[in-house]
C-alpha cells in the first residue's frame, strides 16, 4: 500500500502479488483513521492519572512480578491480536512462555482461524494452507462455503470474479443468500450445522459413483476407510443429505456431480465453517473430499482456508495460540520444549499448554489469572457472552491494555494503559493467507509518547530482569531470530522455515519483497518461497501420509426452544471491522448500514409482529440486543442474521454477543458464533428521533436506544425513547440552547426545532413517531460546514433537504459516495448495466464491493419494466 506525500489518500500496490493494486473501501479509507486528535491514547495512564513512561513500566512489572511470586506464573496471562505485526506477536510470546513461563497465551485469532488451523493439523500435520491465491483464479469449480467474500475478502473476491470464463462453475454453500451469491451458478441454502452432513455426503457420493483417486489415497493417505464409513454412516444417500440440509435433492447430485467431474477444484472456507463446535470437523470434512480426489497442492487444486485478520497467520508462526509454542512447534512435539528454552537462553519455557481464549477469560473470572495483559483487541466486545468477559475484567486485580485508542469497551476496564503505535506508525511483517510474508513500513511518525509493541514489551522484560535477551533495537534484530529458530534443528519435520531470511541484513530486511515460506534459499534478491506445498504428495506426518478424519454430526449447541425460537447468526457487514474502534470514527463506513440491525424473512417479521424500519429487541437470558429490522427474503425462515461489529461506545444494545454463548469447539476451542439462539420482540417506543450537533459538544439528553452515527461535519445520534416527552420545553436539553426555528405537530407526534448561532447551525432534532418518516441526515449535515447559511437553507432545515439538490437515497458506493436514488436516475436515463453505471457515477469502479447491489438494482429495475 501507498500513501500519498499530502496525506489525503491511500493507494494499492501494483505490484504486490496478494491485491495487485486493489484496495476494499475499508483500506481505501485508512488515512482517515490515522489522526492523532481526539480518541488516540497519546500516553500512558495508570489507574485513572496520567504518569511517565518509567512509572508504567515500573507498575507492568511490579504486578507481573508479585503475582508470580505470590501466585506462580499461570497466574499471569496475555492475550494478543491479529492486529500485532510478526515481531510484536514474537516477542510476546517469548517474555510469556520463556522467561515469564506462563502458558496463557493466547490471541483474537483463536475467534477466526483456530479450527482451520486444527483441521490442517490432523490432516497434513502442520498448519498449513497447500495453495496460493492464484489457485482461486485457476481452479475452474470454484466451492465457497461459509465465506461471504464479497463483503469479507472483497479484494480476494474480485480477484475471483475477473476470472470468470466459460465452463467455470462457482457453488456458494451459506444458509443466507449474501452478495457473495451473485458468483452463484448453484447456491446451496442449507440449515445452519449441516456442513459436516454435506462433506459426508460428498465422499459417499464419490466412492459410489467411480470419483476417488484410489491411487493417490493409497500412495499417499491413511484411515480412509474409516473415514468412509463414517460418512456412509453420516449421509448414506444424496436423499438423505438433501433432508438433513433442508436442500433439493436434484442441487445436491448437481453440487456433486460437478465436484467429481473438475479435476481443478478450489474449495474457500471461512468463518462460516470455522465458528461452529463442530469447526475442525467441517474442515476436515471439506479436506477429506479433496484428499480422496487428490486435489491438494495442485495449481487450480485444494483447500484453501481465508483468513479472517491482516495477521493471523504471522501469529501462529510465533506461538500465538495457547496450544503452541513458536515456530510452528507444539508442547507435545517431543524436544520442542527444550529446543526453544536453549535457543532463547532460558532454563525452561511454560509448562503448557496454555488455556484458550474462553477458557482464559473464564480463569480471570474466578480469579486464577491475577494480571492480564490485552494487545490491540477488544474481548469485551469481540468474546461471547461479552457481559460475562466484561465482569472477568472488572475482578481481575491488574487488567494491562496496550492500544493505541483510548476509549473502547475493553480500556475502559483497564488499570494501566499503555499507549501503542496504530497502522501507519508500525513497521515489521506480516503474514497473508497464502503464507505470504510481507513488510510493512512505517510511514508516520511516533507521536511523542507512543512506542511499538515490541518495544514495550522488551521495555518490561528489562524491568523483569531478562533485559540480556530482549535487547532489540529495531524489527529487523526480532525478524532475524525469528527466522533462525523456524530453521533451528529443522531437519525437515516443521515446514516452517525461513533459513533462507535468518542472516537478512538491516538493509535486505528493509528492502524484503512479498515472499510464501518456506524460505530455503539465500537471503536477499534471490530468496524465493514457496507457491504450493504437498503437490509431490508428502506431508509432515510421521509417515509422511495424510490423515483421513472420520466426521460425525455434531448439532450445534445453542438449539432454538420456546423459548428462543430463532437461530442467531453472527457476521461482518461490508464497511466496518471487527469491533469499530478506529472505522466507526470515519463517516463514509457508515453510510452503507449506519447502525445495528437484524436482518429477517419477512413470514417472521409478520410472526413475530415487526415493521421494516423499526426497531426490534433480541433476547437470550440477561442478554439484549437492539437493532433496526431489515426485511431480506434471503433469509432462511426462522433465522436472523447480526452484525458483529458496534460496541458500547457507539450503540446503546448492540454488543451482538451478548447473544452468543461460550460454548467452543472440543478441538479447537473456538467459539459457537453462527448459531445462537434468541427470542425477538418489538421495541416499542413512543418517539424516534434524529439529532445532529455541532461536533465536540457536551451531551445532555436521556434515550431508551441511541446510536452514535459520525457525519462529516456533525457528529449525529439515532434515539428512540418508551416515555412520553414535552419537546418545547426541554429541547433546550437537545439542543445544547434556545432552538430558532420550531415545528410541531402534536396529532402526528412530529417535532422538527434547529438552533443557530452568529449564522451558523449549532443542531437539529428531527423526532417522529414513525421512524420510517425521518428524513435523510446528508443534506443538514453539508448545512454545518456552511459559514452562515443562506435565507433559503435556513428555509429548508425543518424540511431535512433543499428541494433543489437530489436527495442521494441510501447509500450503495461507499467510495464513492453514491446513493440508490443516483443510480435509479442513471439507470432510468439508459444505463443498463453495471459498466455504464460506473463510466456514468463511478460507483463500482473502486473495490467493486457494491457490485451485487448494483446488479439487484438493475435487475429490478428489468422486473418493473416487463
């Protein structure tokens, strides 16, 4: 990525082979969330006060050492992120697990990634990802199951759609009909669970009809036969799979007919797979299928798991996982504990392996974990049973917080703060995918107070007394021992390895180019990676064979009842990321879905006696989740579908886990996030309403549901309130002061009042007892940036809109700023398709995200004209 020398823009790289020059809108808007004013943690705070670096670092280690010595050292724990670049990840890991020696360790990455990486595991003997990005282009059936691309690798996902020719075949396996479906030439809706009966029914369905590589599984893998008979057991018939996955019997033979006649076959997995109890099995189920066809590390050929975090893999590499230790090395591999403690120079590293991250959070709720130290992620949000994780914190005696936003749900519970440097100020490496490492380089400066997480972390290992083996002066010393022990005593068994980068020299390390380990070549110019692995049909097992898993169906835990009649499911929305500390602040993300909402069929909205537009209140236990109904005829009936990512700073009850329990994979430990459970009703208020206010300005209003919407020049609130309220006499509360202009209408329940000051608007409340009827925010909020607005704007601020500027309508191209009324005017005007749509308005020509809705825009526009 490129950041231009004004500081307004970001650029693709042309030529990094992972995006070649492609950015989501997402990464497009990253120079809009680098700034240094309000919301940065710009020092370190202590228990409330601002204090010197040598005092927190002081308070670190002193809570660290006392609890060790009062406690033992599991009484410490440390939970990483995605976020973290490879050497901030390799250095945690070692204070941890090799002089601190505790074994909780662990990282957000066990939320995403954790059952691919144990299904890899079982099945190869390492984690490890056979292909490369090319092999989504090359393969000509193209499977994606539980893998909403489109919106959560839309990069990756346009990258797939270039390539579509004749005879390539795409099949999208999700229970929801997501942009992602518009690849589709066969969607299968199936019940939410049913993954492993499908798998099952592949590999049945190819030893009946002549599809297995009986020379490949005989040359190369064991247990197949157990394997097949389990899935026999499993889904004995293609009729019996279409019943348990609520399928069409002639889609099933089609899914599988096609499967067995394309030799180059790609099957993407993603969290739709991963976050189940039966995580690892999914994904196993999906390796069986290719191992039987022997279709693994072949160009055009394998699984392939897409990763849900810019780093998660560069995590693993170092040990980021509570059940690793570094360099791709287990507790239980035999040496491996001895190897790294005499690489490291320590006596000995954790007695591990360590609890995983629910387990973790669960230890610091009874009080085992005395002092937990929290990097770049936000558990109190992101962790099921969030209430739960949220009170852990609240007991835990010292909770450590090193971010670089001052705010979120998680450093609100914090004691000590310590301020990190955020993307654009980090420089080291990353790891992709496709086991792609590449540089990032820092291209703005440390803000006075702010320090890389490795330095901090080496800061306190000095204070702890280790200073001897943390003396790193730049990412570039971390890398290079990071590479020497993947390659120390590695004589072949661990295929992770970067011999070939372990003596890089400070200026090959700032000159390293994009490159797939392992490395085995020399350094430098020539160092080449590796594209695909087990293509000769060797993998990392004691035998070198790969592993057939026998799969049996696991329903998921959180079964619907009575009580909780409808299935939860949990994802990413197309503009935001995770937990929206940094992309919430940037007003453009959130013109496409501005708040939480709950996507439904429309038979349940009539069931469950809601209204599109309005407001609609989830529940499990103690549980609430509130959010704005949307009607989706693509939702399977009986289920809803939540974004994952607003948190407490910016939405009254819209923490979506709230509604999902902390029950994990037996393998994997990771979370159940796609099938919760939840009853739904509607939240009935007296009056909606729409405030908008002069940014910075104290708030002094009360509402039952508000949530917080960023615009470009206001900062802005939707509210809804249960109790009646007597709009004149308290909008000076609203307001801020004496409002100018007034407009009610009482019978209607309509309110509409602005102030003014000097010329300038100071606010606007717009309340209504029809949410529906609330007028659009973008023209008001173009109002504020006007130095004293005109006699025919002040005319039209009760109205929301100047009848001479088109009202936009909602917004489809976030990078362009492009809404569904412009495109339905372009459309009229005789653009026919997705192309003319873009030389006329832009919309599409940037990620390419919108693209889907463009495409239902045009095809509905082609209904109403027959």
């Amino acid at each position: 990525m490129a950041y231009s020398d004004s500081g307004t823009a970001v650029a693709g790289d042309k030529d990094h082979p992972a995006n070649k020059g492609r950015l989501c809108v997402k990464g497009a808007s990253l120079h809009e969330t680098t700034g240094q004013e309000d919301g940065r943690l710009l020092f370190p705070v202590v228990r409330g006060r601002r204090t010197e670096w040598a005092q927190a670092l002081d308070e670190v280690a002193h809570a660290i050492q006392d609890s060790v010595k009062t406690h033992g050292p599991q009484s410490v724990a440390f939970y990483l992120s995605g976020q973290l670049l490879t050497e901030d990840y390799y250095v945690a890991n070692k204070l941890a697990k090799g002089f601190i020696r505790t074994p909780h360790v662990d990282t957000n990455s066990r939320l995403c990634m954790s059952s691919a990486v144990a299904a890899h595991k079982r099945a190869f003997g390492a984690d490890v990802v056979p292909g490369c990005y090319e092999d989504l282009e090359l393969a000509d059936l193209l499977v994606l199951a539980g893998s909403n691309a489109a919106w959560a690798h839309p990069v990756l996902y346009q990258r797939m759609k270039a390539s579509a020719r004749d005879g390539r075949r795409v099949v999208v396996i999700d229970p929801r009909r997501t942009a992602t479906s518009e690849l589709a030439d066969l969607h299968l809706a199936l019940r939410p669970g049913t993954d492993t009966v499908l798998f099952n029914g592949l590999l049945s369905w190819l030893a009946d009809h002549g599809g297995l590589d009986q020379a490949y599984i005989d040359a190369h893998c064991q247990d197949f036969d157990n394997a097949l008979a389990s899935a026999q057991a499993a889904a004995p018939s293609v009729e019996s799979v279409a019943e348990q996955c609520d399928l069409a019997p002639e889609d099933v033979e089609t899914f599988y007919t096609w499967f067995a006649q394309t030799p180059r076959t790609v099957t993407g997995f993603s969290q739709g797979i991963n976050q189940s109890i039966a995580g690892t099995d999914k994904g196993n189920a999906i390796i069986n299928s290719h191992l039987a066809t022997g279709r693994v590390g072949k160009p055009g050929a394998g699984p392939f798991s897409l990763t849900g975090q810019p780093n998660a893999m560069g995590g693993r590499e170092v040990g980021g996982l509570a059940n690793t230790l570094a360099a791709h090395m287990d507790y239980d591999s035999p040496g491996a504990r001895s190897r790294v403690a005499d690489f490291w120079g320590t006596g000995a590293v954790a007695d591990g392996p360590g609890l995983k991250a629910v387990d973790m959070f669960e230890a610091v709720h009874r009080g085992d974990i005395r002092v937990i130290w929290i990097m770049g992620t936000n558990p109190a949000v992101s962790l099921p049973d969030s209430a739960r994780v949220r009170e852990a914190l609240a007991r835990c005696p010292t909770v450590i917080v090193s971010d670089c936003v001052a705010h979120t749900d998680t450093t609100d519970l914090a004691d000590i703060l310590l301020p990190a440097a955020g993307w654009g100020e980090k420089d080291g490496t990353v790891t992709n995918s496709e086991r792609r490492i590449s540089r990032q380089r820092r291209f703005l400066p440390l803000p006075a107070e702010v320090k890389p997480d490795w330095w901090i972390m080496s800061a306190v290992a000095k204070k702890l007394g280790f200073g001897e083996a943390f003396g790193y002066k730049r990412p570039a010393d971390i890398f290079r021992e990071h590479a020497a022990l993947s390659a120390h005593k590695n004589n072949g068994e661990r295929l992770f390895n970067l011999a070939g980068l372990a003596n890089l020299s400070d200026a090959g390390y700032e000159a390293l180019t994009p490159v797939q380990w392992p490395v085995l070549k020399g350094a430098g110019a020539e160092t080449e990676g590796s594209t695909r692995l087990f293509s000769d049909g060797r993998f990392v097992t004691d035998n070198q064979r790969a592993r057939f898993v026998a799969i049996e169906t696991r329903l998921a835990a959180q079964q619907t009842s009575d009580d909780y009649p409808l299935v939860v499911n949990t994802g990413r929305i197309r503009d935001q990321w995770h937990t929206m500390t940094r992309t919430a602040n940037t007003p453009r993300l959130l013109t496409h879905r501005s708040e939480p909402y709950v996507d439904m069929h429309p038979d349940d909205m009539v069931t469950h006696q809601l209204m599109e537009g309005h407001l609609a209140r989830l529940r499990r236990g103690d549980g609430c989740y509130v959010g704005r109904v949307r009607k989706s005829p693509e939702q399977r009936r009986g289920e809803v579908f939540i974004p994952i990512h607003w948190n407490r700073q910016f939405a009254s009850s819209g923490v979506a886990t709230l509604l999902t329990e902390s029950v994990t994979d037996p393998v994997s430990g990771q979370p159940e996030a796609k099938h919760g459970r939840a009853d739904i009703t509607p939240f009935r208020a007296r009056w909606h309403a729409r405030l908008l206010v002069r940014r910075n300005r104290p708030r002094r209003w009360q509402a039952d549901y508000w949530c917080q919407v960023p615009l470009h020049h206001s900062d802005s609130w939707w509210l809804a309130g249960r109790q009646s309220v007597d709009w004149p006499a308290s909008m000076t509360e609203w307001l801020g002061g004496k409002a100018h202009l007034v407009m009610a209408d009482a019978a209607q329940g309509r309110f509409r009042a602005a102030r003014l000051v000097n010329g300038q608007l100071e606010a606007v409340l717009m309340v209504d007892s029809d949410p529906v009827l609330i007028p659009d925010a973008s023209w008001l909020d173009g109002c504020f940036a006007e130095a004293e607005l005109c006699d025919a704007s002040r005319r039209a601020l009760l109205a929301a809109r100047d009848v001479d500027v088109e009202d936009p309508g909602a917004m489809i191209c976030s990078c362009f700023q492009v809404g569904e009324n412009q495109i339905a005017g372009a459309i009229a005007n005789g653009a026919k398709s997705v192309e003319a749509l873009g030389n006329n308005l832009k919309c599409g020509t940037n990620c390419g995200s919108c693209i889907p809705e463009l495409r239902d825009l045009l095809a509905a526009s082609v209904r109403e004209s027959a």
